[in-house]
C-alpha cells in the first residue's frame, strides 16, 4: 500500500537528499518529514488541477440548492432560495472537488419537477449521443446561503445536473503511473529549495515535473 510518505521519498530521492521519511501526516520529527508535511498536500491539489487526470475523475448528482421561480422546483418562487442571475439553478459544490470540468444531464427525479416538461429550448435529459462535446454552460461561483453565509456553488441552467470534476488526490494507489511521476517530480523540485538550496536541480526538477 503506497502511502503519502512513500511519494515523498521518491521525490527527496530524486533531488538526491540523503533523508527518508515515515510519515508526513502527522511528520515524524524529521526537518525533512516536516518539509513534507508543509508541501505535499498543496502541491499535490495544484498538480491534480493542471490536467484533466483520468485517475482523478469523478462523476457524480448534484445537490439542488436553489432555482429560478417559474421553474418545476420553485414554481412560485417561495420552495427555495433563486439563484444569481440570469442562472436558473444553483447546485451544491462538492467538498472533494479540486476542478470542475463539466456538466452532463441525468434522468429526472421522483419528487418536485419530476415528470415537467423542461423549460429550455434544448431540454435537460438525456437524449442518446445528443449531448454537447464538453457538456453544458455552468459557473463556479460564491452566494450567501439562507443563513447569509457565503458558500460555494455550481450556476447552471440545466435541470437534473450531474457535474464530472477532478475529486481531491488522497490516496496514490488510485494514481496512475503518469500522475506518479508528474507529482514526484513537481515535489521534488518543491523540496529542493528547503532542504538544500540548489537553483539548478531546482530548475532540472521543474522542466521534469512540466514534460
């Protein structure tokens, strides 16, 4: 089993530190385990964001939180909370998601809406092959809750909406052998720097991790 730490001693191995650690999370008392812990997370999650990974994808139904009145789910505009204008629904971001690539429709519901017919010229279900090559228009946006807290959402006009984003990189033996290699070197070139200050392999780290 493959274990954060692991990743980072192929990465401290790769700028040719001398140090190996045993665990990153909580770091076990090494000024090198310490580097980790502060760097690997991060790094990781703005790596996992560079590309759409296939190891990362996830797919998955979204949580309606607010609509438009006039819709099937707020008919009169007192069922729920309106979205941001000019966007019909407001979804439920996921708390695992890293980047959101697109929207697809899936099959309605029973409960409010299910079995309205949908009130966009284009529809909202899916008809066999009939889908746009990178699914349909959405926004990543922030709006206050019923509680007035500020909170993070998908905008979308489409009814029924799935979302297929890149989930958060937690556990390598789900990575693939490119990922892998992309993150140990992008740590590496991060860990050169505190761990023994070489511009050069610095350098040499960052021009692997971009190939």
């Amino acid at each position: 089993m493959t274990a954060p730490a692991d990743v980072c001693n192929i990465a401290l191995a790769e700028i040719g530190a001398r140090d190996e650690v045993s665990s990153v999370s909580p770091p076990e008392g090494s000024q090198a385990a310490r580097i980790c812990a502060r760097l690997y997370q991060p790094k990781i999650d703005a790596l996992s964001r560079a590309a759409h990974w296939n190891c990362l994808r996830a797919q998955v139904g979204m949580t309606l939180l607010m609509a438009r009145r006039g819709t099937p789910e707020n008919p009169s505009g007192s069922t729920l909370p309106e979205p941001d204008w000019p966007w019909l629904y407001a979804y439920q971001y996921p708390s695992d998601c890293m980047m959101a690539r697109f929207i697809l429709p899936k099959p309605p519901q029973q409960g409010a809406g299910a079995g309205c017919p949908p009130i966009f010229n284009i529809g909202t279900f899916y008809y066999g092959s009939q889908l746009p090559d990178q699914g349909f228009k959405f926004a990543v946006a922030t709006t206050l809750d019923q509680n007035k807290n500020r909170i993070r959402v998908i905008l979308t006009n489409l009814e029924y909406a799935q979302l297929v984003y890149t989930t958060q990189a937690v556990n390598p033996d789900l990575w693939d052998p490119h990922f892998l290699a992309a993150a140990t070197s992008s740590l590496g070139a991060w860990f050169v720097n505190p761990t023994n200050r070489n511009a050069e392999l610095a350098k040499q780290q960052y021009e692997i991790a971009a190939g």
